[in-house]
C-alpha cells in the first residue's frame, strides 16, 4: 500500500523533481578520472507519463556539458539552465506512456550549493565520495530529484584500476581492460534520487560477521590503515543487524555496505544498501556506535519507507535517533527511558518553535527535530504499550516496504494500534512546538 506522490512539486525544493511523470528504471554509465577529477556519463532513463499528456518535462542536472539528449530515439528541444534540464519531446507523449530518455554529459562534477553547504559529488584528495541528502544527486547525475520518484538502478562506473568503486545493491561484474577496472552495480529495490550513493578510493573490502545461510551480507570498505579501529567499532554491526531485523522486521535489501573514507565528514550519511562515515567516525573506541546505528536504521525508515516530500523528514530522522536509544538499551547502555529524559532537558533548554510535520527548510536538520522525532516514537511507545508499540512498528514497515509516506499516514496507522486512540499525541507532539511533558514507559492506563 503506497500513498499517493503529491501531485506539485515538493514544497521545500520547488525546483527539484518533476511530478509529471516517474521513473522505473536508470541505466547509467560513466567513467571518472580521479587526477583531473573528470566525469563522462550516458543516462538511459525509462520512465512513465503521467495522468496528463506531456509536452515537456524536466531532469535534474548540475551545470554538465550536454552532448546529446534523446527522447525514444529522437531529437527533442531542450535548455539546460540552473541545474535543471529542461525537455520538449518532437511529439508530446501520450498520457501513462512509457518512454526512454537518453543523456550524454561530461564535466568536472562538484558538489551542488545548497541551504547546508555543497551536497552530492565531493572530489576527495584521493578519490571520490557521493552523499545526496537531501538534493545533491544531479550534482552527478540526471534525475527525477524528488524522494518518492523510486526506481531501480544499473550503475556502470569505470576507474583506474587502484581504486575501488563501492555503491549501494549488489556488484554484478568487475571487469579490469588495460589500466581501468569497470564495476556494474544493480539496485533492484526501488530507491530514491538522493539514495544512489558512491565512493570512489584506495579501500580495502572487509566481511562483517558471518551473515549465514539466508543472512544478510555485510561488507566494510575501509582505507588500510583505518582497518584496526574500523574492525573495532564496527564490531557489533552485525548484532544490531539481527536486533533491528527482531525488532522492526526483516532488512529490506540484499545486502549493506559501510564506507570510511579517508577524510572526515560532518556526520555520516545514508544511501540505498550503502552508508557512508568520516574518519573522524572511527576511533577504536566505539565512540560513535550510536551513529552506526543510526545509520543502520534509516535502511527501514528513510529507504524502503520513504517520504512523500521533504516536509515529512522527522519521519525518517525520529526512527533512526529512537532506534539509536534502542540498541543503546538492549545492549547494556543506557535504556530508551533515561536516553528520552536526557533528550527532553535539553530541548526544554532551547527555543520551542520547531513543528516536526512541517519543520519548514531551514530547520529539517535541525538537531530538535532528531530529538524530539525520537521523542515522539517514544511517546508512541509509552502509549501503546511494548507489545502493541513493536507491532505496530513492523506493520508500518510491511505495509510501506519500497512506497512513500506521509505524517498524516502514520498518525492513522498508529490509531490502529492503540486500544484507546492516543488522543492529543500527535496534536502536541508533531502539529504543536510547545514541549509536551516526558512521556513516561509503563505509565500507560
Ligand atoms: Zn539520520
């Protein structure tokens, strides 16, 4: 069961995505050359019209130069101004039509600006590393730049062969001609614009744990020299993996993937099958263990249950700090109730003028709405009770696995669970900013 996509654009990046149409399928194929940091590309995007015939309709992509762009073979006309490909078929296309889109382009990527600093292709001092949340895919590639446009991937990339090329979904080839090796990734799930993640460096391939007969692979590509404290704090990766599988339902990709670059990084970032952390995350110490699971959680909330827009982005951040405390709690740390109480005197502390279900731009990574959407998960909790809570919880994912959500959709969905609707939850919690008194775990009626 998917919720409907919105039928306008998405109203915090009006210029991103186009809402027309979607995309069922990317074919891409490039090549990069780390020195010069130089990348060509051909994008074969199969997609399909909307309820409206279409006389034109838009891509995403950064200021590349354009070689050639077709549309089912032909010529179309097109401009390509401020990141965003603009294309009138020869002939407009009929109404629910399939067609293929083609695109050349080359150029020397970088990362796209934004409200938050450059996002999406970072050239490193020796490699490459992609990291799109929340708009930074066109800075590599043609797109649909919109969350819940979800279509699976062939990813095509060839480098020099000292390299290695990680990327979400499973490596079908690894071919080595003269002194390039090209990898083939498919991503069969479908996966967001924003969640096609890349790395591109001098990294050596661990396996995590054993994944078993029917587990899940877990692979780490970690720079030599990091391999000692990665190996540590990567340790009970695996753990968590069962844990969450326990607790939220089965993980929904065929495998996972984690990337340490060489450089540090703000903080790590999700991608489809894929995350990816600084240097600064590995300390040999299990310093940011939390974040491990972290990221680890966004696989069920943010990839497989993805958002309908941007507005609804506490969905994916408020799971994945509640599924830091967690793991926190059932693996010796401190439990959910103590996590919660901490979170709660420091927002108690800060201006209360944050609204999780429409926190509005400039505030959607904002550290109160990680705070208080994990807050808000525990409130559910506390209402529902372990056993209805935890229920409700592999439902939500179940029923979304691969779809889009909304705020308003699991507010009904949560009702479903409750013995006695939660009222006024949702309304203080996620519609109001005040801060609500701390819930309470066993306080339930
Ligand atoms: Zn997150």
């Amino acid at each position: 069961m998917a919720v409907q996509q919105p039928a306008g654009p998405d109203p915090y990046f009006p210029d991103n995505g186009d809402a027309r149409y979607r995309v069922h399928r990317y074919e891409l194929v490039l090549d990069y050359r780390p020195g010069p940091n130089r990348l060509s590309g051909t994008a074969r995007i199969n997609a399909i019209a909307g309820p409206a015939p279409l006389a034109e309709f838009q891509l995403n992509l950064a200021d590349f130069r354009i070689g050639r762009v077709r549309v089912d073979g032909r010529q179309p006309h097109y401009t390509h101004r401020g990141g965003r490909l603009r294309v009138r078929p020869a002939k407009p296309l009929r109404a629910g039509a399939a067609f293929t889109v083609e695109v050349h382009w080359s150029g020397n990527p970088g990362p796209v600006p934004s409200p938050w600093g450059g996002l999406g292709f970072e050239e490193l001092a020796d490699g490459a590393l992609v990291a799109s949340q929340p708009v930074g895919a066109p800075s590599w590639y043609p797109c649909n730049d919109r969350p819940a446009d979800k279509a699976s991937y062939l990813l095509s990339v060839t480098a020099p062969s000292a390299y290695a090329v990680v990327s979400g979904g499973r490596l079908l080839t690894r071919t080595t001609k003269a002194s390039t090796t090209t990898w083939v990734y498919e991503q069969s799930a479908p996966t967001s614009s924003y969640l096609v993640g890349l790395a591109i460096g001098r990294l050596q391939t661990v396996l995590l744990g054993d994944p078993g007969p029917g587990g899940v692979p877990q692979h780490g590509h970690i720079p030599a020299q990091l391999l000692p404290r990665f190996s540590r704090d990567f340790a009970r990766q695996p753990a968590m993996m069962e844990l969450f599988q326990e607790l939220f339902g089965p993980y929904p990709f065929d495998e996972y993937a984690v990337v340490v670059t060489e450089e540090d990084l703000d903080v790590p970032v999700e991608a489809q099958g894929l995350s990816l952390f600084g240097s600064n995350h590995v300390d040999g110490a299990r310093g940011s263990e939390r974040l491990v699971a972290h990221e680890l959680a966004h696989q069920w909330f943010g990839n497989s249950v993805s958002i309908a827009d941007w507005r609804h982005i506490w969905l994916n951040e408020g799971f994945a700090k509640y599924a830091e405390w967690l793991w926190s709690e059932r693996s010796g740390g401190r439990g959910a109730q103590q996590l919660a109480a901490a979170a709660h005197r420091s927002l108690a502390g800060l201006p209360q003028d944050l609204r999780l279900a429409d926190p509005g731009r400039r505030s959607m990574f904002d550290d109160r709405l990680y705070e208080r959407g994990g807050l808000t998960v525990h409130a559910v909790r506390c209402a529902l009770g372990d056993d209805a809570f935890f229920r409700m919880l592999r439902d939500w994912v179940r029923l979304h696995r691969n779809g889009s959500v909304t705020t308003g959709a699991f507010a009904e969905h949560v009702a479903r669970f409750a013995d006695e609707p939660p009222a006024g939850l949702f309304e203080a919690w996620v519609y109001g900013t005040a801060l609500p008194p701390l819930p309470v775990l066993g306080d339930r009626p």
